[in-house]
C-alpha cells in the first residue's frame, strides 16, 4: 500500500474491523455521487444509526476555545487551595478534641501520631520554604549592594510576596493573636495563612491547640506583625507592616503604587 494512504488507512481501522475490506475501499476510494461530487464513505463506530447521543457525551469545542488554559490553571489551583484549607482546619478541629479530651480523661497521647496521621502542616518542614523567602527578600530589598536608605526599601517591601516569611503578630484587635508566630503558607487577599510550630513547652498552661500546633488562618486586618530580614551573618534589620495596609493579593501588590502619607486608622 502507498505510505501516503496511511492516514486513510488509519481512520477507516476505526469503521471497519476487516483488512480486506479497508484495502478494497482504499483501491477505489473515491466513489462519485449523482451529483458529481466525491465523497468517502464511513460507518458509526457505536450506537444505533438515527439515535442522537446522551447529552454530554459530545463537547462542544466552540465553549472550550473561549476559556483560556491559563485561566483553568488559577480556577483548579484557586479550588485545591480552598480545599486543602478546608480540609487540614477541620482535621485540626479533630485532633483538637482528642487532645482535650485526653486531657480531661488524664490519659497519655501521641500528639505527633495525631499529627502525622491527618496529615497537618508541620512548622519545620517549612523551614526550608523560609529559607529560600529569606534570599529573594534580601534581592528584592538589598540586592548586591546590602545597604539601601529607608525611602528605597518601602516601595520594594510593600510590592514584597510574603509566601513563606516568618510572621509575628505584635499587636491584634484580637487579644488571643497576640504573640503567635509562623510561617506563612499562603498569602491571600486578606489573610496569611501560617503554620505554627507546636508549643511543648511553657511557663503558661498550654492549650490543646497550642500543643497541636499546624495551620492558623490570621486576619490582616486589625492586625500588627513584624519578620527580620538577614542582612548578613552578624545583622538583621527588623520591620513591622499594618496588616489592613496589605489587603491586597501579592500580584496586584506588584502593580499598585503606595503613597507615603500619615493614616489615623492604623487597625
């Protein structure tokens, strides 16, 4: 057989299950109609001929070429982002409640078998993610020179992506926030969402929270926090940001341009 009726020859394997036939059709397979106009003939893979198929069976390109795979992209991640929150928080609610109630049972429990089980966010296996915010913030507000005056570094800081930057929270309108630190896992419109690292132990009682450690979804608004940035070996210069001043996603933060200006409603 020619090699240039191979994808004839492909496509009629789809209607016709003998060779034979497939060569015979090849060999003469153009066929003329009545009214002068050369067709091929194919027969349904499937189905009774005249019955339309169930709906859905078909898609309809004409919906797919209007969505852009860019924009699929943020919509799965945007859902599997919310998922996993959803998720790992009631998880935590969980372990939570085993641990008060071993506590008020005074029964011994593995924490860390808890933890491990229901796969909660741990604080050190985001370390390494702290490490790598560590040296794009040094770039991003130092780069090779190490020094830069203070107007140079707050339009840098402010278009800065948090993913991964230690958080402490100084001051909240919230009095039960106050002190809590973590990693940021996820820097949304507003709120981080941090991973804190489980308290084991202290000078206070501890709650079964605390003991569980895991993830903390944190208001930015009404909130205070400050991180360190490593300048080098022996310096670190500290910072402190206004949560409400930050409501915005890291890619539109990135395009906005703060105006340095006094604001009364620091919360």
């Amino acid at each position: 057989m020619d090699r240039n009726l191979a994808l004839e020859n492909h496509l009629l394997t789809r209607c016709y299950s003998s060779q034979a036939e497939i060569t015979t059709l090849l060999e003469t397979r153009y066929i003329t109609s009545e009214a002068g106009v050369p067709h091929l003939v194919l027969l349904p893979t499937s189905g009774p001929e005249g019955v339309k198929p169930a709906k859905g069976a078909r898609t309809d390109l004409a919906k797919n070429v209007a969505i852009k795979p860019s924009q699929v992209r943020k919509l799965n991640t945007r859902r599997a982002m919310k998922s996993y929150i959803k998720t790992t928080l009631a998880s935590q609610k969980k372990v939570v409640a085993r641990v008060q109630a071993a506590r008020n049972k005074s029964q011994p429990l593995d924490i860390d078998a808890l933890v491990d089980k229901y796969n909660i966010p741990t604080f050190d296996s985001y370390l390494r993610l702290h490490g790598l915010w560590q040296q794009y913030i040094q770039d991003l507000l130092f780069g090779e020179q190490k020094t830069a005056s203070l107007p140079m570094l707050l339009p840098r800081l402010s278009t800065a992506d948090f993913n991964g930057c230690w958080l402490r929270v100084i001051d909240a309108k919230d009095g039960n926030l106050i002190g809590l630190q973590g990693i940021v896992m996820y820097d949304s419109q507003h709120s981080f969402m941090m991973v804190v690292p489980q308290v084991k132990s202290s000078n206070h009682v501890i709650s079964p929270a605390q003991r569980v450690g895991g993830l903390r979804v944190v208001s930015k608004r009404g909130t205070m926090f400050s991180f360190d940035v490593d300048v080098n070996e022996n310096e670190t210069v500290a910072f402190t940001i206004i949560g409400s001043r930050f409501e915005l996603r890291a890619v539109d933060r990135a395009a906005k341009k703060f105006k340095s200006h006094g604001v009364e409603d620091i919360y």
